[in-house]
C-alpha cells in the first residue's frame, strides 16, 4: 500500500512556540490531504481537509489561526500550531488520499506526531 | 455516512479467532463497509472493505449480513501484535468520497 510518512515523531515544546509537523505521502501524488487530531483514549477527530494549491477547510470548532495549513505541493502537507499551549498536547495524524483513484481504499494514514506542550 | 455501533472492548485468547461485530442498521445501497485498526501510538491501518460479499485477505475476513445491516470483522488467529481498537467505518468509496470518520471503535485485547 501506499506510504505515508510524518515528521518529527514526537515533539516537545514551550508555551508559546510554534511547531511545525510535516506530512509526505512518499509513493504517490496525493490531492488531498487531511489532519486528525486525537486526545488519550478518544477517538480520532478530524481538524481540517487540504486540497493542493488551496486554502484548507476547516472543522467546526477548529482554529484556522492557529492550526496553519499548507499543501504546497502533491506530496507534502505541513500543520503549523501557533503559540501552542498545553491542552494542544494531542497525537496529531495527517492522511493522504490518491487523487481521482477508483481505488476504494484510498485514504493512507501517517504514523502519527506526540505533541507536548510544557 | 452511515453510524456504525460498536461494543467498546472485547478479549480473546490468543491463537483463537477474534470476532468483532458492528452494526450499521442504516447503511445506504453504496455505502461500503471499511475496517480500520489503530495500534496504541500509532496511525490507523487499514484492513479490509466490502460492499455486500464476504471478503478475505491475508488480514482478515469481513462478514456483511444479507441484510447489510451488521457486519463482522474476524481475525482467524489471533496473535499479541493484533491488540489495537478496531474501527468499522461505513461510508461511499471512489472519488466523490469525503474523508474517514472515526467513532469510538472495539478495543480489542489479545489475552496470552
């Protein structure tokens, strides 16, 4: 199946300090990209969808201020938190999907990026 | 897309087969049925889908009633490594198709 990679792994971070996450899908070309976030034994709730070369849509709820996206490019999605405080600390997973595939699995996910926030 | 009911946690004995249910009693002719699972700290997986038939990869097999109001997601032979929650997603597939909505899932927990 297709790969999706992220980057860091895991991070650590001051109150206040931006933090940048990547997301490549490293095998294929993906269209749209999408950000979930998950807090200890929830659920994974989607933050925003990306299409490239476009502004992200945003779920309700959702920060777009302070949760920046960028799809610059096929294969690569970045989420920026801004000023991020401790209750952003979540697992943050991004999610590639082929573009105009048939395929009917077409939504990889990265492994997914420890965010704490001191 | 169409809500899925799951129960929250389940056991099983390794080498056993594990046997997940999920209702969807609301499931529309094209939605298909996905399995998802979710290793603690890591990203989703995916393991298998179908739409009416019963389906069988190297992962699993899915089980969708005649009805396609319930399926059943079975592990054959269970191992340790299979511990995870198991999503069961119901929703349209192909191009026209919105993101994967989560719910709560089955915890499943590989006993030794």
């Amino acid at each position: 199946g297709a790969v999706v990679s992220q980057h860091p792994s895991w991070v650590i971070c001051k109150s206040g300090t931006s933090v940048k996450i990547e997301c490549r899908s490293l095998d294929f070309q993906a269209t749209t990209m999408f950000w979930y976030r998950q807090f200890p034994k929830q659920s994974l709730m989607l933050m925003a969808t990306s299409n490239e070369g476009s502004k992200a849509t945003y779920e309700q709820g959702v920060e777009k201020d302070k949760f920046l996206i960028n799809h610059a490019s096929l294969t690569l999605s970045t989420l920026t938190v801004t000023s991020a405080h401790p209750e952003d600390s979540s697992f943050y997973i991004c999610s590639a999907r082929v573009g105009g595939s048939l395929s009917l699995n077409e939504q990889f996910f990265g492994p997914g990026t420890r965010l704490t926030v001191l | 897309d169409a809500k899925t009911t799951q129960p929250p946690s389940m056991d099983c004995a390794e080498g056993r087969a594990a046997n997940l249910p999920c209702n969807h009693s609301t499931i529309s002719g094209n939605e298909y049925v996905y399995w998802y699972r979710q290793i603690h700290s890591q990203g989703p997986q995916y393991i298998i889908h179908g739409l009416k038939n019963n389906e069988t990869n190297e992962m699993a097999s899915l089980i969708i009633t005649e009805d396609r109001k319930s399926s059943t997601l079975i592990l054959p032979h269970a191992t340790l490594r299979d511990t995870a929650v198991y999503y069961c997603i119901v929703r349209v597939a192909g191009g026209s198709a919105r993101q994967l909505t989560f719910g709560s899932g089955t915890q499943l927990t590989v006993l030794p």
